[in-house]
C-alpha cells in the first residue's frame, strides 16, 4: 500500500543483486530491469517542481527481469483476458515496419495494445546502445514453446502485448 523512491530502492537492489549473482555485468543489470518493467504510460514524462522526472515508464517486475534464460510473452486475449507465458521463441525474427528484425539478436522488446498496428519496439543499434521508437507490427506469428511443453505452437502477434526475448549468451 506504500509507494515512492524509498519502498522501490531495497526491491530494485535486491534485484540488481540477483540478477548480479547470474554473472551479469553492472549495464546489462541496469538494462534487464528498464526492459521488463511492467509498462504505465501515464507516467512517462512526470516531473517533480525541481525538475526530476520520471526515467522509466513503468514499475519494477522483478519474476521478468529474473527471467533471463527464458523468452517472456504477454497475451491479451480476445476476452480481455491477460496471460504471462515463459519459454523459448522459435522463430527467428519478428516483421515490424516491414522488416525481419531478429529476436534473439536486435530485438530487445516489443509492445503494442491489442487490436492495434503499431507498437513500441526497443532496438539494440550499432553502438550497442538501447533504444525505443515506435513501430507498426506486421500480421503474423511466431512460434512459442511453452516450458514444460514438447512442441512449439503458433502465437498470433495480434495476441502479443508485450514480448522480452531472453539473454541469449548468459550461461545458467
């Protein structure tokens, strides 16, 4: 019931521990926990009277940024239903903006409201540097092995309001 900068720091450290322990370094912890916030929009851009802002738009989520081994998809069904699923994404690249952008490679997020084109994608660029715009989401879908399945089953873009591909190249 409490919230603020004072109740998220122990959480954010004890993460950024966990995730440390994994083996990663101190930017790749900063940049797992940015990446699998939960998303709140509404508070993008809020500033305080002194002038410090908002840097994230989202809340701390700390079973996703733990996640690193496994592929992350959010689904918003036709109900309204949502649903969080853990696995491995077997297709290689998803089409945003009419191009193959590669999932474990380039891809770092994507999300976009159901029934929606468009999106908001966070791309690594040539610098290795992170960065979100916006983007619109061709039809289609992927393939997705659930953990604790045997087989790889297509999952509608459509259906996918959030996806966060693992860490490819972090031993377990």
């Amino acid at each position: 019931r409490i919230n603020g900068s004072s109740q998220a720091a122990p959480l954010v450290s004890f993460t950024a521990a966990l995730l440390y322990s994994e083996g990663l370094t101190i930017s790749q912890i900063k940049t797992r926990i940015l990446l699998t916030t939960e998303l709140d929009p509404v508070r993008l851009g809020n500033c305080l009277p002194g002038g410090g802002c908002v840097a994230s738009q989202g809340r701390l989520d700390t079973v996703k940024a733990l996640s690193i081994y496994q592929d992350i998809l959010v689904l918003q069904h036709a109900g309204g239903a949502r649903e969080l699923k853990f696995g491995h994404i077997e297709t290689a690249c998803v089409n945003l903006d009419g191009r193959c952008r590669g999932v474990h490679t380039v891809l770092k997020r994507l999300t976009h409201d159901r029934g929606s084109e468009h999106g908001l994608v966070w791309l690594q660029s040539r610098d290795n540097k992170i960065v979100p715009r916006p983007c619109s989401i061709d039809a289609g879908s992927i393939q997705f092995q659930e953990t604790g399945t045997v087989r790889a089953q297509p999952v509608s873009l459509s259906e996918v309001i959030d996806l966060v591909p693992s860490m490819r190249g972090v031993s377990p």
